[in-house]
C-alpha cells in the first residue's frame, strides 16, 4: 500500500508551480460550474420549456461556445494568454449571476450566447497559458493535473448542486458559479500576474502558419467533433435519461456524475503516468478511449437496472480520462507548427462544434426515437470518430 501511495505522489512530481497554481485556479473556478450538468432540467422543470426548446437553447450555448473559442484564440495571438484569462473569468462571473434573471425563449437563449462566449475565451488562452508554464516533458501531465482540478471541483460540484437544488432551490447555482468566477479571476490577478511569474505571454512567431491550413490537424478536429458529439451528451440527453426512464432525482443525479469526477482525481494522473511510459502512441490512445465512450451508451440498452448507469458511467470516465489528455497534448504539440492561439482555438472550437449539434440533436432523437435508437445513433458517431483517427494514424 506505500508502494502504491509513494507511486501516487510520484506521478505529480516535475511539474511547475505556475501550473500547480493554474490548477488551483480552475479548480476554483470548477468547483462552481454545477448549473451545466443541470441546466437541461432547469430549463425543463423550472421554465417550463419544451424538449425542442432545450435543444435550440443548448444549441445558443454552443454557438456562443464556438465564437468564444475562437474570439479567445485570436486575442490570446494578439493580447496575450493572461489578459484573455482574466477578462473571462470576470465576465462569466458577472454573466453567470445575472442569467438566472431572464425569463422567455430568446432572451434565455441570447443571455447563454453571451455568456458562453466569454466564458468560453477562457480555454485557447489557458491551454497557451499551460503550453508557456510547463516543460515539454511535462505537458501531458500538465494537461492531466489541470482536468485533475476540473474534475475534482466537478465531483463536488453536481453533488453540492443537487442538494442545493432540493433545499433553496436552482438560483442558488447560477449565485456560486458566478462567485467561484470572480474568485479565480482574482487569484489570477494576484497570483499569476506576469510580473510574478517572469514569463511574457506574448507568443507569436516571425511566421506563423494557420491551423485551419493543416490538414492532418484538420482530420483531428474531425475526430474530436465526434468525440464532443457523444461526449456532451452526458450534460443533456443522459441526465434527462437518469430522470426519465430510471426514475432518479436531482441529488441522485449528482451523485452519479460526482462518481465520474471523483474516479479521475483518484486514477487519471497515475493511469496517464502508466500509459505515458509505453510505447503506445497519443493516436492509438485516442482510438482506446473512443472505444470506451461509445460501449458507455451500446450497454445501457442491455439492463433496466441501476446498476448499469454505474457501468456505463465508469466506461465513459476511463473513455475521457484516456482521450482529453492525449488529444490535449497532441494538440500543444503540433501547435508549435504556428500560431499557438488559433491551433488552441481550433481545438476548443471541435468541442464547441459538438455543442452546437449534439444537445439539440440529441433531444430531438429521444423524442423522436426514444432512448435505446439514440444510444444506438451515438455508438455509430463513436465508431465514424475511429474510422477518422485510423486515418490519421495512417497518413502520420
């Protein structure tokens, strides 16, 4: 058992303090972000809006996601990574408080736009930001440690919020999540500032190449807009399956995903640790983990019991744990090829992309097709998703 724990520990080791304190500062900033996970039942049970309303709502929040990416990533080019970071979180805290005032269909679905899209400025500029703190050796794990932070304010999270939801109600939400983001932004005023750090955070180069001009790279978008598709479902469609069909409340919900965060805070970094020492390629372990996410949905048509949302959860966790850190760090890798912003962005936008079209689609198919026809849909997107990074593999 000390073996195992010193090993443990071992997996942090190397790592740079500014990306420990980056970590500390999303985790802050996680530790809020409860109202997504039940933002579909907000909409549904609190509004009183459709299942089609829900989805051309949800599909605001990914078209604001979009331009937030890619707003993010241009600016990250020209300002630099740490003033786009902190206008973001700053704004998102501000938007987050004020959105849980709206009432009626377009002005729910203006306010989510605009929230998401400075909310969303936030990812290119902090995947730069990550890129300039850690040393090459050290990205993946770097990337590892800060979805460490996510997830482990994202297990408390969904928890925390199902309680709050069942005793003050869903306004409680929208108060933490926007106050969590003041709270990192002013951690990254004080903290992070680049006088402190000594590190410029300007990143262009004598000549930049475009992403949206590399082919390869273009084909890996490709495979994460599939991934995203399938992906996100668990923060719209699943939830609403969770309710529906298996008859769990919002605390039960919550609990249920929390098991996801909390799974990755104990096992991502020493599994990525493990897996980096093999001779596998970031590719190959892209291939594993969409493997995994796509028999995530295939087995919840196999039982009626509770227990196989456990499974299916548990496959979905390892299926992310796998694929967010090596596409992350295949991603930093080859932004080295020309602008760090714009690749970054690009890589945000993939999952951006999968907003814009999952949720709305995915509403639609339950209520079009019920649930078993959806999770059937969703393993056949995982399965085009492999076909594209085995092409990839091919043409590298």
């Amino acid at each position: 058992m000390k073996k195992l724990y010193l090993s443990y520990l071992n997996s942090f080791q190397g790592l740079s303090k500014e990306v420990w304190w980056l970590a500390l500062i999303t985790l802050i900033n996680r530790a809020g972000t409860m109202v997504v996970p039940f933002l579909s039942l907000y909409l549904t049970q609190n509004m009183g809006f459709t299942l089609e309303n829900v989805g051309s709502i949800m599909t605001s929040f990914g078209l604001g996601s979009l331009l937030g990416a890619w707003l993010g990533g241009k600016l990250t080019d020209i300002m630099g990574y740490y003033r786009i970071m902190l206008i973001s979180l700053i704004g998102a805290g501000i938007l987050f408080i004020t959105i849980q005032f709206l009432e009626g269909f377009w002005p729910m679905c203006i306010g989510i736009f605009v929230l998401m899209t400075i909310a969303d400025a936030f990812r290119p500029a902090a995947f730069v930001a990550l890129s300039a703190y850690s040393k090459p050796e050290n990205k993946t794990r770097s990337v590892t440690l800060i979805r460490l932070a996510i997830n482990l304010g994202f297990s408390a999270g969904p928890a925390l919020g199902g309680l709050i939801i069942a005793t003050v109600g869903y306004g409680g939400l929208f108060w933490i999540d926007g106050t969590t983001c003041l709270m990192a932004g002013l951690m990254l005023l004080y903290i992070l500032h680049p006088k402190k750090t000594k590190l410029s955070d300007a990143i262009g180069q004598l000549s930049p190449k475009s992403a949206y001009a590399d082919g390869k790279y273009l084909l890996f978008i490709g495979s994460m807009v599939l991934f995203g598709f399938a992906f996100v479902q668990y923060f719209s469609t699943v939830p609403l399956y969770y309710n529906e069909v298996h008859g769990l409340g919002a605390f039960q919900i919550g609990l249920l995903l929390a098991l996801n965060g909390f799974t990755i805070f104990l096992l991502e970094m020493p599994l990525i640790k493990f897996m980096e020492g093999r001779a596998g390629s970031k590719i190959g372990y892209m291939i594993i983990g969409f493997l995994l996410l796509g028999f995530s949905f295939l087995i919840l048509n196999l039982s009626s019991g509770h227990g196989i949302l456990v499974v299916g959860i548990m496959l979905m966790t390892f299926g992310e744990m796998i694929t967010f850190p090596f596409s992350n760090a295949y991603a930093m890798d080859r932004a080295k090829r020309g602008n760090q912003g714009e690749y970054m962005a690009l890589y945000s936008i993939a999952f951006s992309i999968s907003h814009i079209f999952a949720h709305n689609s995915g509403m639609r198919s339950i209520s079009l097709f019920g649930y078993e026809l959806t999770w059937y849909g969703i393993g056949l997107v995982c399965f085009f998703g492999i076909l594209l990074l085995l092409w990839l593999k091919r043409t590298l």
